[in-house]
C-alpha cells in the first residue's frame, strides 16, 4: 500500500508563492510516475504536472513557466512550487503516483489564491 502526504496548502494573494510537498511512504524512485493534479470547486479534477526520472516533466500549458516540479528522493517527497499564483489556481491540490499500473492519490491540500 502507497500513502501520499500533501502539505503547504494555504491563502496567498495573487502573484504570491506556495510550495506544497508530496511524502511517500515508497522509494520515489521506484515509482514509473509522479504528479500533480488539482480540482477546482464544480470542475473536474485536471493534470498540473507529471514527473519521471531524470528530471523529466509534463506541465500543464496553464502553469507552464510558473510552477516547477522537484524531488528529494532521499526524503521520498516531490514538491511543487508555485510562484506568480493567480485566482484560478484556487483548488484542491492532489499528489498522485503510479506504480505497476496502480494508482495512488493523497488526500489533498487546499491552495486559496485571493486578489
């Protein structure tokens, strides 16, 4: 069984910064992808970002040069940080991590942007 523990959620005003965090209770590394995705009241939940190995990551064009994946794979956490924060970023924000095919989401982490 995967546990993912988001944190850093919170109120911040447009063009503020956040950086939430993502622990695993796995190897990161062992993983074949990590994310970020995030749902807004009333819509569906979409992608923010994927990350692989090596670097490698997937942005969402609305988040593009914004926000930025890392990992800490000694600490097994991924973070996300987010700068130039606008209104529409407002959501709940979830961790996910895909191993042999599974599925395994956080409990999620509220991110408030206010003008």
């Amino acid at each position: 069984q995967v546990q993912l523990v988001e944190s850093g959620g919170g109120l911040v005003q447009a063009g503020g910064s956040l950086r939430l965090s993502c622990a695993a209770s796995i190897s990161i590394f062992s993983t074949d992808l990590m994310g970020w995705y995030r749902q807004a009241p009333g819509k569906q939940r979409e992608l923010v970002v994927t990350s692989r190995s090596r670097g490698l990551a997937d942005y969402a064009d609305s988040v593009k040069g914004r926000f930025t994946v890392s990992r800490d794979y000694a600490m097994n956490t991924v973070y996300l940080q987010m700068n130039s924060l606008k209104p529409e970023d407002t959501a709940v924000y979830y961790c996910n991590a895909r191993k042999r095919g599974n599925d395994y989401w956080g409990q999620g982490t509220q991110v408030t942007v206010s003008l």
